[in-house]
C-alpha cells in the first residue's frame, strides 16, 4: 500500500485524536490518568473540528491506504512554525513515515513564510531527537524535569532569514 500526507478532513479527526490519546498513553506511561488527561484535552475532536479551517493551524495525518498511522499537530504564530504533537502507530514506527511527515511539515511551514520551525522534545524520545536532528534542528535549551515535572529540549531549525521586520521589532 501506498502512503500518503495529506491535511486533516473533518470526518478523519476522531480517528486521529484516537491515535493521539494512544500516542499520549505510550509517551505518559508512568503517569497518572489524571496527568493523561490533562494533555489529551489539549486537542479534543470538537476543537479540532474547529481549528481545522483556521488558516494558521496545520493538521496532517498520514494515512497507508485508508489507515491513518501518523499524524502532525502543529502552528504558524509570527513566522514561526510550532510543532506541538507528531506520532506514528505502533507497528509502523522505523519505516520513514516520520521522516516523510516532518519533511512535509516544514515545506508546509516554508509555504505559509516561516523563518524557524520550533519543537519541545522528550528528552526520553531519542528516536524523535534523532529524527529533528537528522533535519538539521538543533537544541537550544533544555528544562529539567525538577522545574515543571517533565523534562524537556527545545529545538529549533532556521527554514529562512529572519524578516527585517522582525529584526527591527527586537531593536
């Protein structure tokens, strides 16, 4: 079968927030229910539903014929493209869908005149850090797990030079 990206359409949004909870559940194992909790309302499938027409919120799902197994959740805020939840489904995982999903992301990003592409990453993930890395992100900051209860880097990769507009705004 082939795969395919594409941007999310309404009636696939339960069963990618489904695999969302799943990958929420796998990423949080050692947490309470009620932790869990707290980041799957983070994207309920109602304002998803919503969200999904907004100009500056990217939903993509990548489907093996009409499976979904992979999916993005990410933003465009002030040039920035802000990667909030990427996953695969178990048993499709080390077979280049989330190779193929960031590289469709950040030609997302550069289409809508992003400068940066910015992700939070567990440091625990090390096939995600791999994977951001292999893409030529790099980690600017880490927040230790003492501080909010969670660990975690920030990366971030140039995708062009930054606006003099905004260069203007930070002088």
């Amino acid at each position: 079968m082939k795969y395919t990206i594409k941007k999310l359409e309404e009636h696939e949004v339960k069963d990618t927030i489904k695999l969302f909870r799943s990958i929420i559940d796998e990423l949080h194992v050692d947490s309470s229910k009620v932790e869990r909790s707290h980041y799957k309302a983070t994207h309920p499938v109602s304002k998803v539903r919503k969200q999904l027409h907004d100009k500056d919120n990217v939903y993509l799902v990548g489907k093996l014929g009409d499976e979904i197994i992979s999916f993005m959740f990410a933003l465009v805020a002030d040039g920035v493209g802000n990667i909030h939840w990427s996953g695969v489904k178990t048993g499709h995982r080390k077979e280049g869908y989330a190779k193929l999903l960031l590289d469709k992301t950040i030609k997302v990003f550069i289409r809508k005149s992003c400068h940066e592409a910015r992700v939070f990453i567990y440091p625990e993930a090390k096939g995600a850090c791999k994977l951001f890395k292999s893409f030529d992100f790099e980690e600017k900051s880490f927040i230790d797990e003492q501080f909010f209860g969670v660990g975690i880097i920030l990366m971030e990769k140039r995708l062009a030079p930054v606006p003099l507009t905004k260069v203007a705004k930070k002088i």
